[in-house]
C-alpha cells in the first residue's frame, strides 16, 4: 500500500528547524539534520523547500501565523470593554511566547540571512498591526475629552513591554536559568496584569 502523507509534516518541519537554531545556531541547521530529527529523508524536505533559507523563511512565517491567531482568539473570547480586551491580548502574547521559547527567538531575535522586505515585511509586521487596531478600536470607545493618544505608538510601547517579558524569562534572565515553564508564566502573568493596569490608566481606557 502506498504510504499516507503526514498532513502535519511541514508543522513538524517548522518546529524542528526552530529548536535546531535554538540549540546550534544557523550555521548548525541543515536540511539532513532536519530530515533525522523529523524523521523522514532529506528528498522529503527538498520536496517542500528549495533550500535551508527558503526553510527558515517559511518557518518565520509560519510562526508568525500561530503568533497572530492566537492573539485573534484572545480578542475574541475577551470580556465586554477595552479593559479586558487589552488585557487578553496582551495575555495571549506572553503566554505563546514563553510557551513555544524557540519559535520565539526564530521570529524575533534570530538574524536570518535573507531579511524581509516590502510586502514580506508587511505580512511579518501582522502582530503588531493588530495590536495596533485593537488600540484604535478601544481608543475610539473613550468618553468624550479623553486625552490624544496615538494607535501606533501605544502598540510599540505594549509591543516592547511585552517582548521584554519574553526574552528576559526564556533566556533565565527574569527568574533564573532554571526556572520551570509554570514559574515562567505565573510571573509572566502577574507582570502583564501590572502593566496593562498602568496603560488603561495612562490612556483612559475603561
């Protein structure tokens, strides 16, 4: 019989290729060692990628996809009022971060050796816009007289404040190197709830 396709694979692939980066570097990721650590031949994921960068490319994109739906869900499971709103967004954020540490650093600290541009940048760029509307949209709901605040750099400040909490927990910054993943998100959380007080407070938000 012929075999069946794995329809995860290319998920898999994703994955794997991340935590090679993680634990060798670019240099230490190759198309065969992603090939034994999946479990399939190297034919399999030339068969999907034309070459390692075109690997690393997807599987920024491909993380960035997880990243973005997952906050999308936060959004829209949130409670009534930009408060809660803000709140699970900015909840979603940490906890798929410190959660999946080395598609983390691959989206955001790994230099890759082909940077994007124009309308791949964009695509890239789909976190932070939707922190971005998010903002708009509970920005508008203010009462009448509400101080000006700009969309676009609210997202920055959360975007920073966010990352910050990320990168410093899974590189054993923030609690220490051994740390377990529950530490990890139990400080994560209770940074994110000090943080979104200080902004809904700072912006008028209710």
């Amino acid at each position: 019989m012929p075999r069946v396709a794995d329809p995860d694979l290319a998920d898999k692939i994703v994955r794997v290729t991340a935590e090679m980066l993680e634990q060798h570097g670019i240099d230490g990721v190759t198309m065969r060692g992603v090939a034994a650590a999946v479990g399939c031949s190297a034919t399999t994921i030339y068969q999907r990628f034309e070459s390692k960068d075109a690997l690393l490319d997807h599987a920024v994109v491909r993380g960035l996809e997880w990243f973005v739906q997952v906050q999308e869900e936060a959004d829209a499971t949130a409670g009534p009022g930009g408060r809660a709103r803000v709140s699970a967004m900015a909840h979603g954020y940490v906890a798929w971060g410190l959660r999946n540490p080395a598609m983390y650093r691959l989206m955001f600290e790994q230099r890759l050796p082909t940077p994007a541009a124009g309308a791949e940048l964009q695509r890239r760029r789909r976190g932070w816009e939707l922190q971005r509307d998010l903002l708009a949209d509970v920005l508008a709901a203010r009462p009448a007289g509400a101080i000006e605040v700009d969309p676009a750099q609210a997202a920055d400040v959360i975007f920073v404040a966010l990352h910050g909490i990320v990168s410093l927990a899974i590189s054993g910054r923030l609690l220490g190197p051994m740390a377990t993943a529950e530490q990890w998100l139990a400080r994560g959380n209770a940074l994110v709830d000090a943080l979104v007080a200080q902004w809904v407070g700072a912006w008028g938000i209710e």
